[in-house]
C-alpha cells in the first residue's frame, strides 16, 4: 500500500494516538483502504487539513488516520452555470483562488482557508460571517460522494443548484463529523464576487444599545452580507456592531446612510475587513493554552444572543475573563479563560439555560469535557434514530467511534 | 378492511375523521397527476399530532401501508393512495401555531396553506419564500414533503432552506423533533433529510418556517425575443456579469399564446419572452436594471417594459403563473414534466426539443426558470386521437433522458412520486439508490410509509399508467390542473 507511515505523537487526535496514517492517492484507493480497515476491525479517523481535529468527544479508538491530502484537486469549475466540482482535499483557499479567476467565489468562510479542507469544512459544518446572507454550507452544496466503510461509493444531489430527485443525503453528510463516511468531492453552487465591498463600524458600551441595533438591522429592508457584534472583554464592556455591505458603489452609499439613521447612539465609521477574522482569532488564542481556556459555540434565536453572553461573563467574571462574537444569525464564539473548575461549571450552567430555550451550547476542543458534560450537549429525542442511522451506514463503528453526539 | 380496525381508527378520529364509504373515497384516489389512481381502503382526517401517532401505531401493528395528503395538488403521483393502504390527510391540522417577528420564525401545521403564511407576516413587512405556482391551495406539509421552489429560488432557495425544524411522527408512531427554533441543533442534519423525501419517512406535524423581510423595492423587467436562443444568450450574460436577479422566467411563443388567451396578460407577441425580476436596496436595483436592459438589447431584445407599479407586476405574473392551467386554451390534453440542465445547456436542449416535436408532430410549449435550468416542457395531444397520449408520454419521457444526458436532473420541483421512479435508476448508480435505501430502512423498517415511491420496484417499472380520465371537479369545470 502507497503511503502509509507509522503515525507520530503529532497525529494524536483529542489525546488518542494512532498507529498509522495512509494518504490514499484517489477515491478507489480510499474506498478500498476503507473496506480493508473495516474488515481488520481498525477505528479510523477521517482527515483533511487537521485544523479542527479536536472538535467533539475524544475518540474511543483510533487506529488508523485517513488522510484526503492527495484528494485535493479541482474537477470541474463551470463557471457559466455557477458551480463547481471539487476533491474534498483541497482547501478552501485553493478553491477560492482558481474561482476568483472568472471573478466567483465560494460564499463561505471558514477558520484558516489555508489549510482547512472542503471535506472538514463540510463534516463539521463550520459557518462564518457570510451565513447570514448566503446560508451554511448546507445550502450551498448541491451534490456529494460518500464512501461509506464497507466501500460503497454513493453520490447523491447532482450538478445543478435545482434537484430533488432522491434523499438529500448531502444534508446528511454535513456536520456529521465524518461518522457515516468519508467525503471524497463535493459539488457547489457559487455567487459572483461583489463588485464592491465596505466594512462599517459603531461602538457602544450599552447591551442594550448593541441589542436594539441587531433588531432594527434583522427588522430592516437592509441587505448586508454579514453582521455580528464584537465583545473583546467583558471588564470594560465595549461591543462593536461590524456591517459588511456588498454591491453597487450607489448601494453601499446609500445603505450606510440607512445604518447611521438606525443607529442614533453612535458614529458608523468604515474599518478593514480584517474584523470578520475575530472567530479565527478566538479560535487561535484558545490554541494558545487550552488548558486554561474553554471555546464555545453557542446557538440561540438571534433575538437571544447576547443575553446569553451575558448570563456567561455574569457567571464567570469575577475569576475569568471572556472575549465573543455574535454573528447575527444567532450563532455566537466564545472564548473563556481561568481554572478549569470554574470553566465546567460555567458550561454547564449556562448550557442547560440555552438548551431549555431551544438553543444548544458546543464545546471546541476539549479541556473542559467530564463525565457529565460532553463536547455536544442534549442531542434531543431525535438520538435513537441518529443511531438507527448510523448502525445503517457504519454498523461496525469503524468511523470515528465515540466523537459524535450521543456518544456516536 | 377488517371491521374491527375501521373501529379503532373511528374510535382515534372520530366518525367525521374517518371516510370509508366508496363515493367519498374517490376523492382521494390521486393527486394532480390524474392519470395514476388507486382507490384506498380508507381516509382519515386527524385533528392532532396525538391522533396522528395513534393512527400510525395502528398501521405499525397492523402492517398497513399509508399515505399522507395534504391539499392533493402534487404533480408527481407522491399523495396517490397505496393498494391495501389508507389515506392520512392533513387538511384538518391547518392552524398558524406562532408567529415571531423578532426572529423571524413562524411555526405552522402542515395544513397551512403556503400563501397563507405570506398573508399572516405581511403586516410586518415579511414574507415566506418559496412560491410554487399553487400557492394558493397547496399545503406546508406537501411542499415539505416535495421541497417545492417557486420562480423566486434562484436567489432565495427552496423549501429547505427555509425549515428550520420539525415534529415529525415517525412511522413506528414515535414522536421525535428534528432540527430546532436555532441553527445547528447538534446531531445529523435529520430534518434536511425528511425535506424532499416524498412522504417517505414519517408525518410531519409542526413545521418550524424562516420568514424573509420584503426587500426595499421590486423590479420586474419583461423582454421581447426573437427566439429562446437569443434569451437564452441574454440570461447567461446577466449570470456572467454577476447579477443574481430574484428570478428569470423564460415562455416560448406556444405558451405566450396560451398565456394571453387565458388571462390576458397583454404579453407581446414574440419568440421568447424573458421575466427578469430584482429586488433589494432601491439604488442598488436602479443601477443593476440598466445593465440588465442593456444587456437584453445586446441579445435582441426588441421590445423592453419594466412594471411600474403592483398591479403591473400582478399582471405579469399572472401570465407566467397560470400558463400550465393556460394550455387548456390551445389543446385538449397536456403532460407536464420538470427537467432541470444546467443554464448553458438551454440552447441545445431547447433545439432538441423542437426536433422531437418535429418528428413526433407532437407541440411542446416551453415554460421554464431560466436562471436555475428548470424545465416546464408541456407536450400537447388529444386523448382522442388513438395512440396520441402515448406518444405524449413517451416524447416527455425523452425530454428527461436528454436533461440527463446534458448533466441535469429528472425533477426540479415537482419531485419523483409514483410518476418518475422508474427513471430513478438512469440518474442514479446502484449503489447511490442503495444507500438511499440504507437511509429509508433506519426511519422505515417496514416499509409502510409511502412505501411504492420514489425508489423503483421490479414489477411496477415497465408497466404503462391507463388510459386518461379526467377527474370529475375538472371536467364539471370547477377545478383546473397547475
């Protein structure tokens, strides 16, 4: 077998090391490599770029690292009909680079383009600042192949942005961790790059500011391409509404206008796009030292949001300090930092006040995870047919056993 | 049916809940595609997802095969009746449960009808989305069940994209709730799976809908082409020079024909006519609308008008939107279908088409989303005509191989149903058609949910449908067919 080494204590995943690594050169071999390990009994752990290797629970096993590296090229960019065919190896950067050439783009943006892969993007269902105007990633796939363990390859979706022949097992396959199978490409639908694009800004030290702003722009016939709310630190407690707006150069003028009119209490003022990179920078200071430091990605209803970040540095300010973004859709990144107790009981406080509003509460990473509190949270009533589908698909567990919710 | 289960289901519903007597069964022995019927052993009418959970354990412990129905307007056979099955329509379950404007969320039975949802947030300046052309009468329920579009999900998506959640009652009578009020309920995306799965995989029960803001301002520009070659060049030069209008509707000039004759629209005689429509910030529409007449008089546009007002852009809907209940002006009989190619493909397909109307002496008129490659061929015929409605079957049978054949899909909108399973195996390899299967088997071990459609079965596939017979409501007048 091609490239297969022995794996090293840099191929550790959540704590677990593995024996070996195989970078499998094309789609046959990574679905005959598949069938093998699962008929040998072997855990195997799917990977792409490795940046978000830790999310979810440890594995209970890991024996095998399934690399996608050498699955990295572009099949197929047709870029009169807006879509793209891609190896799930490639990284985000390397698609948007070859897209951009006929001036479109994927409108996506995950945590380090440069080494984070289709495939990982798709399997933890990673969003950025654009969802609130073109969707997750989820409503920008429109076809996928899966090799499933036994080494069945299965397409499902298609090449054009309007099917629905079929299950949508694309939808399936995203944010599923990689525990039903490995994605070897994905197709895309895409959206031209904007013609023009401007960053605005308003700051305020009033939560109730911040929140009645995010309500009037969610009410607004505004069309931005993304909003979130910047809070560095609780103690003192700024907040930063960042607008991004896209379009004509008569359009973004007059939106801006529009904005100023909403927002009373401040000055709008134009920044560098450099601010929509504030996830990806609380997700690097948490690589920094995790062992003092917990990442959390809370959802709630947008209305909610920022409510619960201040239930969160309420709990913890007076022994750790917190720094978040709220992207406007509802979704917010925290990041916490202090003993590791005060960590734990934070979480699980303020999980269960989200998850009895009907928001849930994820653990990045994995220092503040114990017996009672897992990467995940209440995968709800949903859970047992969750199983029935995974004994479907993966009925021996060969696909990273444990990681996923329920213990899945 | 056995008396005794006819008693259980009249105990769950009660007697107005259950239909079991021969007349009023025929009511509900198929759905918009008239052609295909089969008679159930009975319907029921539950008024509540409890009713719904005890209904289906009945069927679960009874081995009885069911349907859910919700307003019968499906164009694919997904509501037709199942030999030896029951019919479970939701038209009673029809209640607006919660509306929340602040987050823009409304949660609804899947009774509700689509244009209802748009007329309870319109006070508040928002809409819901998806706009198939039966707005009017189909159901939430169905449109979940088929993952409708509309004209307008070239830029606002599909029915998925706008559910957020569901209670959906499982077909062994568990209750369970997929997806959830907020985004990324942990765990596998299972509601994205239930929408678009024909019925296939439980009853929904409450849908959780996503509501958009009315945007600022609407613009709908109608052009004038010689022919669908030249409208066709001009959707790919708006697409090419990165505009995402609302929608673009492209007719032919049998459909404009039929179009003007049925409502009026005051369409200008033509080739091909193009619907453009944007929407958004009012500058930002101004400035775009330019270069999109501009790029329409590049293609030969001859003759461009931009609705100025509501009414006027009523109007022009209008046409578009009753043209497939239209072809009942300029033919007896029509078979619709709902390919999808991609866009660049258009011209070769729209040649292909004409070919085989050539050769088959068959007309075809041609309705289709322009801006996502969807489709509408309708072949006409005459059901008196000896052989006429099987070539007319055949010949849009065709149409589906050559949107195959160019990269696309056998359904946009209209979804799989009883109608194109047997073509499921030309889109899909085995093994992708078995793992759909793997998928079905965890929701639906028994395989009583909907279970003939969809997938194709051996002895089904190859047999022909009977002889059309229009329904009874369409040939007394009071209904026509979308």
């Amino acid at each position: 077998m091609q490239n297969l080494r022995p794996a090293t204590p840099a191929d550790s995943v959540s704590g677990i090391q593995p024996q070996f690594v195989v970078a499998p050169e094309n789609e046959q071999q990574l679905a005959a490599v598949l069938a093998l390990a699962k008929e040998s009994g072997l855990a195997v752990i799917p990977r792409g770029g490795g940046t978000k290797l830790d999310w979810g629970n440890p594995p209970k096993r890991a024996d095998l690292v399934l690399s996608t590296a050498r699955l990295d090229r572009i099949l197929e960019h047709v870029w009169a009909d807006l879509t793209v065919t891609v190896e799930a190896g490639c990284t985000l950067q390397a698609l948007q680079q070859t897209l951009a050439q006929h001036g479109q783009r994927l409108a996506f943006d995950t945590l380090w383009p440069e080494r984070a892969t289709i495939g990982g993007a798709l399997s933890t269902n990673d969003s950025g600042v654009l969802r609130i105007r073109f969707g997750a990633l989820r409503d920008l796939l429109i076809g996928i192949t899966l090799v499933l363990p036994d080494g069945t390859v299965a397409s499902s979706g298609g090449k054009v942005v309007k099917n629905v022949a079929g299950y949508d097992l694309p939808k399936l396959a995203t944010g599923a961790l990689g525990t039903l199978g490995v994605i070897t490409r994905a197709v895309f639908r895409l959206h031209p790059l904007p013609r023009m694009a401007t960053t605005v800004t308003c700051v305020t030290n009033q939560l109730l500011s911040a929140e009645r702003l995010l309500a009037a722009l969610l009410d607004s016939t505004l069309v931005y391409s993304a909003l979130q709310i910047r809070i560095p630190s609780a103690n003192p407690h700024e907040l930063f509404v960042d607008v991004l707006f896209e379009g004509t150069e008569q359009g973004i003028t007059a939106q801006i206008a529009q904005l100023q009119a909403l927002a009373s209490f401040a000055t709008v003022f134009e920044v560098d796009h450099h601010v929509w990179k504030t996830r990806e920078a609380l997700h690097s200071q948490y690589l920094v030292d995790p062992s003092s430091s917990a990442l959390l990605k809370i959802s709630t209803c947008p209305g909610d949001a920022l409510a619960a970040i201040a239930t969160l540095t309420e709990i913890t300010k007076s022994r750790a300090t917190a720094s978040a973004v709220v992207q406007a859709t509802g979704l917010a990144t925290i990041l916490l930092s202090g003993a590791r107790d005060e960590l734990l009981h934070a979480g699980k406080v303020v999980c269960k006040k989200i998850e009895s509003a009907g928001g849930s509460l994820v653990v990045l990473g994995n220092s503040v995870l114990d017996a009672d509190f897992d990467a995940w949270g209440s995968a709800g009533d949903a859970l047992p047919l969750m199983r029935a589908i995974k004994a479907q698909l993966d009925p021996q567990d060969t696909l990273n056993p444990g990681r996923f919710v329920g213990g899945i | 049916m056995d008396a005794r289960i006819l008693q259980e289901f009249r105990a769950i519903v009660g007697p107005s809940g259950l239909i079991s007597s021969s007349e009023d069964l025929h009511t509900y022995e198929c759905d918009g595609l008239t052609n295909f019927r089969v008679l159930p052993v009975a319907v029921l009418l539950p008024a509540n997802a409890q009713q719904v959970q005890s209904i289906v354990r009945v069927c679960h412990a009874q081995r009885i095969p069911f349907v859910a129905r919700g307003s019968g307007t499906g164009l694919s056979g997904g509501a037709l009746p199942v030999e030896n099955g029951i019919v479970i329509s939701l038209a009673r379950m029809n209640r607006i449960l919660a509306v929340d404007i602040p987050n823009a969320r409304v949660t609804v039975e899947p009774g509700v009808i689509n244009l209802d949802v748009t007329g309870r947030v319109q006070p508040h300046g928002y809409f819901y989305a998806p706009d198939p052309s039966s707005q009017s009468v189909c159901s939430i329920g169905g449109n979940v069940a088929e993952n409708s579009g509309g004209a307008h999900c070239l830029k606002y998506g599909f029915t998925t994209t706008h559910v957020l959640g569901l209670e959906v009652v499982l077909p062994d009578g568990s209750l369970v709730h997929l997806g959830g009020k907020c985004l990324d309920a942990p765990g596998y995306d299972l509601a994205g799976v239930f929408v678009g799965s024909e019925g296939t995989l439980g009853i929904a029960t409450k849908i959780i809908l996503r509501i958009v803001k009315r945007p600022e301002c609407t613009r709908t520009l109608l052009a004038a082409f010689p022919g669908t070659n030249e409208a066709s060049a001009a959707v790919s030069d708006i697409i090419a020079a990165g505009m995402l209008p609302a929608a673009i509707e492209m007719m032919d000039n049998l459909a404009i024909q039929a179009a003007e004759a049925a409502v009026h629209a005051n369409y200008p005689d033509c080739g091909a006519l193009l619907l453009v429509e944007l929407d958004g910030p009012i500058a930002e529409v101004e400035t775009l609308m330019v270069h999109v007449d501009e790029l329409c008089r590049k293609n030969g546009a001859w003759d461009i008008r931009v609705a100025q007002s509501d009414s006027e852009r009523a109007l022009v809907w209008k046409g578009r939107k009753a043209a497939f209940a239209a072809m009942g002006r300029i033919s007896p009989n029509y078979i619709v279908q709902d390919g999808v190619i991609p866009r660049t493909a258009l011209p070769q397909l729209m040649n292909e088409i004409a070919r085989l109307s050539r050769e088959t002496g068959l007309r075809v008129a041609n309705v289709f989303h322009a801006g996502d490659g969807n489709l509408h061929p309708l072949v006409l015929y005459d059901r008196h005509i000896p052989g006429q409605e099987k070539a007319a079957e055949a010949l849009s049978f065709q149409i589906l191989e050559l949107c195959l054949a160019a990269g696309g899909s056998i359904t946009g909108e209209h979804g799989v149903g009883e109608e194109k399973k047997c073509m499921m195996t030309k889109m899909f390899s085995k093994p992708d058609l078995a793992t759909m299967q793997r998928v079905r088997a965890a929701f639906d071990p028994l395989q009583l949910c909907n279970p003939t459609k969809v997938f194709p079965t051996p002895r089904l596939c190859g047999e022909k449908p009977g002889e059309y017979v229009p329904h009874k409501l369409e040939s007394s007048g009071l209904a026509e067919r979308f």
